[in-house]
C-alpha cells in the first residue's frame, strides 16, 4: 500500500503531462507541430503570396509568380538536405511581438536572378552589391509577412536587420533544434523555376498556425481549452454553449474572414528599372531629425550656453529619416558602442513619399 509520496519515476511521468494525458513536443521532427498546424499554417502563408508577388513584381519590374507554400518540420541537421549547390541565406530573426530564428534562403541561381534585375542586370557576380540588393528584396518579402502576421496575433511583428551570406548547404545552421521548413515555388518573367526557402520556429510557427485556425489543438493546462479574440470558447468542438435560466440558446460562431486588398505598389518597367541601375553608387544625404519648433528672432538672439530648446515630438516617439529632405522612414535612437544610431521601424509607403514630393 502506498504512503502517499511519490516515486521518481512517477513525478517524471506528471512533469512530462503523461499522467493528465497531454503530450509534450518531442525533441524529433514533429515538435508537437501537428497535421493540422501544417496546413493552416501553409494556408495562412498562402494567403500572402499574392501581396509578395506584388512587391517583388514591383522591385524586379518583372511578373514574379510564387507557387503555393509546402511546410514541413525537420530537425535543424536535415536543412542541408534540401539543397544541392550554394546558396544564399538571410537572417532575420524575430525580436518583437514574437521572437525567435527566422531565415530566408535562395539557391544561387535565384539569388543571381532576383539581384540582377534589382540591378538592372541580366547576369550578376553574387559580390557585395548583389548581395545587398537581394537583403532588400528579401526586407520587402519580411516586411509584408510581418504585417499579415502582426494582422492575425494583433501584435507588431519587428524582425531585426537582415544578414546576409552565401553559403554551401552543409555551413547552414538554424539556432534551433527543430524548424518549420516552408518552401515557395519562384518564377520570374517564365525563366525556369527556382525555390526560396523560409525558416520558422515551431513555436512561432504553431502559434501563427493556432491562431489562423481557430485554435482547436491548444489547451490550456485544465484541459478545457482557452478563449480566442471572438470569444468562443475552445476545446468544446462544434457544442453549443449551456442553456441558462434566462433562456438563452446556444451560440454559433460566426466565420469571419479578413479582406485581402492588393497592395498600392508603383510597377516599373524594364526600362526604367536598368536606369535605376546607373544611380546605385549616387550619393544622398541622409539626416535623422529629433523635432522642430519655431521661435521667435528675439528669442533666437537671447539663446546663450544652457538655454534649454522644446521640441514639437514627445519623449519615446519615432524620429524622422530624410533623404534629401524628404521623410522615407522613422525610426528609434540606438546606442553603439559610443556612437548614436536609428533602427529603422517603419517605412513610409511609397504612395505616401510620392505625394510628398508635389
């Protein structure tokens, strides 16, 4: 008969939830990343193909076309497997809103052909400026993923500045054991089709995936499940609510769905896309502006050491990025090493810097 304590044995079993009959993700392939994560998930990275297209179609001033995604969890050692010649990837791992790894990455050839039409190139060396150009098609790629994720969680998705190089498969590393594998069909302008390569985390994958879905595998540690943004409880299926004495029915949770519009992107031509090319080493002034304010000559000509100068914007508000007096991004005051710097935390839209220039 027992005392009442427990056994090793047995408090290993409740640590791991095998006594209530919940699994933890295992250390192997799946990670707890079920089926029917996989396929909300791709369906929910599928939905933001079509805005992806748009702004690389944009950028390349070519027709971009990107196949439906295919997810799959393998375990960080595997990546390699996927790829035969080298290749390109980009860091740029989630800091904010979610937080964890998050690469892309191109084969060689189309790295070569997104950076050479970026360049206005029809065949490029994959040197520093090549490399360059593929970071900010890759920024733009994140940048749209970001919003439609920040857009489902309610959050604001930052991803941190991208790193970029080029590779042979077997140095690929993701500073994760396991990873979620999303794979993206590429044609550019009916060239032969190429893949690019994008790299999540379980966890953050799952949550995207959870959320999108409705939630129906989370529970939370009673067992009877949590409660989404709309307020329909989980973990209770397709089961009406319980009946109160004031006579309530059950409820039905209505299917809501988001609006997809396309995005407002100036499409280039192939012309005007090579004459871009010719300014790439053109210097700009780029100034980064704390505030204004507007004083009066008196009050200007009785300044001396010490006078203190009140500016329009509030403590902790983004700063503004021009370039040649023009604002084209805002951004935060950062500090390295003993110098000051800006993170970039938002880009103004391109209809917006056109209107500025009237």
């Amino acid at each position: 008969m027992s005392d009442g304590s427990l056994s090793q044995d047995e408090i290993d079993a409740l640590l791991q939830g095998d006594s209530m009959g919940f699994s933890t993700p295992s250390a192997g392939g799946d990670s707890g990343f079920s089926e029917k994560d996989k396929n909300d998930f791709s369906s929910f990275l599928g939905e933001n193909v079509k805005s992806i297209e748009s702004n690389l179609s944009g950028m390349l001033g070519e027709n971009v076309t990107i196949g439906a995604p295919t997810v799959e969890v393998v375990n960080s050692s595997d990546i390699q497997s996927h790829f035969t010649d080298s290749i390109v990837e980009i860091k740029m791992d989630f800091n904010e809103g979610i937080v964890g790894p998050h690469s892309y990455i191109f084969e060689e050839k189309a790295a070569q052909v997104i950076a050479g039409k970026m360049m206005g190139q029809d065949d490029v060396d994959l040197n520093e400026a090549a490399l360059s150009a593929l970071e900010e098609a890759a920024n733009t790629i994140s940048g749209s993923t970001a919003t439609a994720v920040g857009d489902l969680l309610g959050k604001t998705i930052l991803n941190s500045p991208g790193k970029t190089s080029m590779l042979s498969p077997t140095e690929l590393a993701f500073n994760d054991s396991t990873a979620v594998l999303v794979s993206y069909p590429v044609t550019v302008n009916g060239l032969d089709p190429t893949k690019m390569v994008e790299l999540y985390t379980p966890e953050n994958a799952q949550e995207i995936a959870r959320t999108y879905g409705g939630g129906s595998d989370a529970m939370d540690s009673t067992g009877l499940g949590t409660q989404n943004s709309a307020g329909a409880a989980q973990g209770f299926g397709n089961q009406a609510m319980p009946q109160t004495g004031g006579g309530m029915q059950g409820f039905n949770q209505a299917n809501v769905q988001s609006v997809q519009f396309p995005n407002l992107v100036p499409q280039m031509n192939p012309t005007e896309q090579g004459n871009i090319g010719l300014l790439m080493d053109v210097y700009m002034e780029m100034t980064v502006e704390l505030g204004r304010t507007k004083r009066l000559i008196k009050d200007i000509l009785g300044m001396g050491e010490g006078t203190i100068i009140e500016l329009d914007k509030l403590a902790g508000e983004p700063v503004d990025i021009l370039v040649n007096h023009k604002l084209i991004a805002k951004g935060e005051v950062v500090v390295i090493d003993e110098n000051f710097g800006v993170r970039v935390t938002e880009i103004v839209s391109p209809m917006d810097r056109v209107g500025d220039l009237s």
